[in-house]
C-alpha cells in the first residue's frame, strides 16, 4: 500500500505542473489577443549569419547544430528585445551545394506540407522529444511556441513525385526546392515558399509575401506580389552576391521598398569573400529604418519596429519611433576581406569620364540617337580635384547581361549613374572617396516602368532618403534624383528593370 503522505506529494506536483502549465497557456493567450488587437505597428528583427561547419571534418549533424544553437541565441535576444517576427537568411543552416542528392533527401532535407486554410501542422506537438532533435523544422517550431514569435526559416524542402505520371520527376523521385518555412507564434507552419509560386500570408502583422535568393532582380513574384496581391511586407531570405555598380545588396534593397512603397525584411548569410553581406529593415518612401552591411564576419541582429502599412498617414510617427539596433550574436575568430562583384565594363553601352580639374560646377548629357533613352548629370563639387585617383564617369545604355553576374538568367536593364571608378577605364567601381559634392541632379528618360533609384556613400554606406536626398517620377517617364549630401559620394544610380522583355529563361 502506497503511504498517504507521498500520495499527498504526487497529487501537490501534479496540480503545480498544471497550475504552471494554465498560466503559462493564459499568459500566452493573452498576449497574443492582445497583440492582434493592436494594428498599427510591430517589432521585427533580420538576422545575418556566417555559417559555421566545416564540410570536410565534421558531419552534417553537427554542422547544422553549431548553426541552430547561434540562431537559438538569436531568437532569444530578440524575444527580450519583444521583436513579434524574425527572419532568418537562406542556407545557412548548412550548405546544400556540398552534399549529393542522395544525402539531401535521406538525411538531411525535410518535407514541408504548405497548410491549406484551416489546417494546423505544428512539428513541436506531434513528434517525440528525441525526433525533434534531429528536425529543424520542429527545432524552430519549438522556438516560436516557446518565444511567442512569428519566424520565417530558410531551409531546403523535399516532395516526392512519381514518374510514371511526371515526366520531369527526377530518377530519384524527389524534386528538391530552396524553401522559405513560416512559424507563427503558436509553432505552426503557415506558409511555405518557393521560387516559383506566388505565396502571401494573411497575419496579425498585415499581408506578407515572400521573395527568396535572388528574386529580387526578376519581376515575379515581387512584382505581382506588390501590384496585383497588395502585400504590405515582404520577408526576403537570400544568399546574396555584391555586383556593383547598380545591386549590392542593401543598395537594392532599399531601392526596391522605395519604388514600391512596401516593408521589406531582408536576412542574408554574411559571407564577405564571396560579396554575400548586407540585410535590413526597410518601410516604404523612408527606406531604410536599420541595415547591417559591414564585412566583420560577425552574425547579427538588425531589429526595429515598423508600420503595419508604410502607405498609412500614421507610418511616419512610427517609424521615427522605432529604436532601431544592431546586436553582435556571434563573433567568428577570422576575418574575411569583402571581394565584390563588379559589371563587365563591356557591357556598358556608354562610359563618360568626367572632370572635377577645372571647375566646380560641371554637367554630362548622353542621349542615344533613335532611342528613347537619355541621361542628365549636373553637379557642384565642395572643392575642384586634382587628385587622378578621383575618377567618376557618367554611365548611360542598355544591357542585357547576367542577373548579379549569373550568365544562365539574363535580364534587361536600363541605367544611368555618375559612379566613381577605380581604374581609369572603369573596369572596376569603387567603394571608397574623398569627394564632395554640394549637390547633385540627376534625371533619366528609360523605357522601363520599374525604377530603383541609389544614393551611396563611402563603404557602401546608404545616404538617407528625405535627409540627403529625394526621388521623384514624373509622368510619363522622367525620373530624378537631387542630392545634398552631408558626406563623399560614391554613386548615384537610376537602375531601370525593362522585365517583359528578359529574354526567356531556358532551363
């Protein structure tokens, strides 16, 4: 016979671990009925990560939780900080391109149903504590449950197919897809993402879309995302490649929040020595509420608060509130020098050296005889330069040339820039200037109905909108920037995307 008295001790840790568990579930409830009453505003954090893991020593396992256990801190400082949604960069957990098919799909991919309507799939409450251990997907749905917290997850996705009714179905019986996860704050799944379908969620925060890569240089799915879906937010994960003069990273991520007057939630892996760094937190004509863009080979958080909708009277308020910081997650014990991309110089329709030698005040005109493109520069230098190492052009034309350098996506572009070069056949753009202006104008006639304009400064520095310089469109197809900077200018940019006329994709 059991003795009363550990009866009584059995029955006291039951009823607390209930107790524990009601108040926890209360608490939860609470919060976030209070925080779905509230419509205005909410806190949001991008986190740029170096992956850790080396291929050739340690196994798959450990890599992907050397890189969980950094995004685990992740999650947790931004909880403390009461960030609501946190974005996570695209294959960084562990890096796809060095494992075979067959080890993706046996060990380490995941399957990601994307819920109807309705559904729940929550991966934290219907497997063992010894299988989430070995899931990411049930790793981070434990964490948005456990935190309260929407997370968006860049992970690879597996779905099996049958050949005997898919002709393109691989001969393993797997398609394979670079995959955006959302997690809301109950730990289950919304939404899953990939390249090609166009994916918005309804949540608490306003309509969201999801962009993935690089499909930030393509028009679908931002661009109907933005025109015909009227997302307010778009999660972006990416692995992103430097290519100046016209889409370092931050430079057209801003540009692509301004033009289209959206939030733009951008986490990318930091990986200087392959130009791969540069995320942030963007809301609409504002641009850029916080960035992070330095090659310190450190993982960190960018996190401020944004309006639910940047078109709204009331956006300006909040984001002139929106305490934006930075926070140093892991510091990595080697450095990596940044290596940038750079367009081929010969595909550059027009190159226009200018001359800073003999005056302060100068102007550059190229207009291209039987087309509709022109390009306008006037300028005020601070001081006339002799200095031979401060050579800036005027770039003018048309090319179809490689997306961020990647020959197999072609894409057609329009431009006109004054940038600052490195050689003095600018073969090369540089980052970095002594120069001042006192002011500069800068407007451009393009075919292109899709324009993101950039003001940069030394380091890549983005010069603030409203502050240092405004953007206008003026119909039907004029647009101009005017700058006075407080600081050197490296480049100011119109970047025109002419997207319905891409040359085809091939496969």
């Amino acid at each position: 016979m059991i003795p009363m008295s550990m009866v009584r001790k059995f029955l006291i840790a039951v009823t607390v671990v209930l107790v524990a568990r009601i108040v926890w579930w209360y608490g939860r409830k609470n919060f976030i009925q209070k925080r779905q009453s509230s419509t205005t505003m909410y806190r949001v954090a991008v986190f740029e990560h170096v992956p850790q893991g080396d291929e050739t020593i340690d196994n798959f396992r450990e890599i992907i939780d050397k890189n969980l256990k950094i995004y685990e801190k992740a999650v947790d400082i931004a909880h403390e900080d009461g960030v609501e949604l946190l974005v996570f960069p695209e294959d960084s957990l562990i890096n796809s391109e060095h494992y075979n098919r067959s080890m993706l799909i046996e060990y380490i991919l995941e399957s990601m149903p994307n819920p109807r309507i309705g559904e729940i799939v929550n991966f934290c409450d219907t497997i063992s504590m010894d299988q989430r251990k070995k899931s990411v997907l049930a790793t981070v749905s434990c964490w948005a449950m456990k935190y309260k917290m929407f997370i968006a997850l860049g992970f690879g996705d597996k779905v099996r197919c049958n050949r005997n009714f898919d002709s393109e179905c691989p001969q393993d019986g797997h398609y394979l897809y670079n995959t955006i996860a959302l997690f809301d704050w109950y730990g289950n799944l919304k939404k899953t993402h990939y390249h090609d379908p166009i994916v918005y969620y309804d949540s608490p925060f306003g309509r969201i879309g999801f962009m993935i890569c690089f499909d930030l240089m393509f028009k679908q799915p931002g661009i109907k995302l933005v025109k015909e879906y009227g997302v307010q937010t778009i999660i972006y994960t990416t692995y992103w490649f430097n290519h100046l003069p016209f889409v370092s990273s931050v430079q057209m991520q801003q540009a692509f929040a301004l033009t289209h007057n959206i939030n733009f939630l951008c986490a990318s892996a930091h990986i200087p020595q392959t130009g791969t760094i540069g995320s942030g937190i963007y809301s609409g004509h504002y641009g850029a509420i916080i960035y992070v863009n330095s090659p310190d080979s450190n993982s960190k958080l960018a996190i401020a608060t944004i309006p639910i909708d940047p078109k709204e009277k009331e956006s300006s308020s909040v984001i002139h509130e929106s305490k934006p910081k930075s926070i140093i997650i892991f510091r990595n014990k080697t450095r990596q020098e940044l290596q940038n991309n750079h367009m081929d110089p010969n595909e550059l329709q027009s190159i226009l050296i200018l001359n800073f030698r003999h005056s302060q005040t100068g102007s550059a005109k190229w207009c291209f005889p039987g087309s509709y493109l022109c390009c306008r520069l006037y300028y005020e230098l601070k001081h006339i330069s002799n200095d031979e190492k401060f050579i800036y052009a005027l770039l003018a034309g048309t090319a179809i040339s490689g997306a961020i350098g990647q020959s197999r996506y072609p894409i057609n572009q329009e431009y006109c820039a004054m940038v600052k070069c490195e050689t003095k056949n600018c073969s090369k753009f540089s980052s970095n200037t002594g120069i001042e202006f006192n002011y500069i104008f800068m407007s451009a006639t393009f075919i292109s109905h899709y324009v993101y304009p950039s003001v940069i400064g030394n380091n890549e520095r983005l010069l603030s909108i409203q502050k240092e310089w405004i953007y206008q469109h003026l119909e039907p197809d004029e647009n101009i920037i005017r700058v006075r900077p407080k600081e050197p200018v490296v480049a100011v940019t119109l970047y025109g995307r002419n997207y319905d006329n891409d040359p085809v994709y091939v496969h």
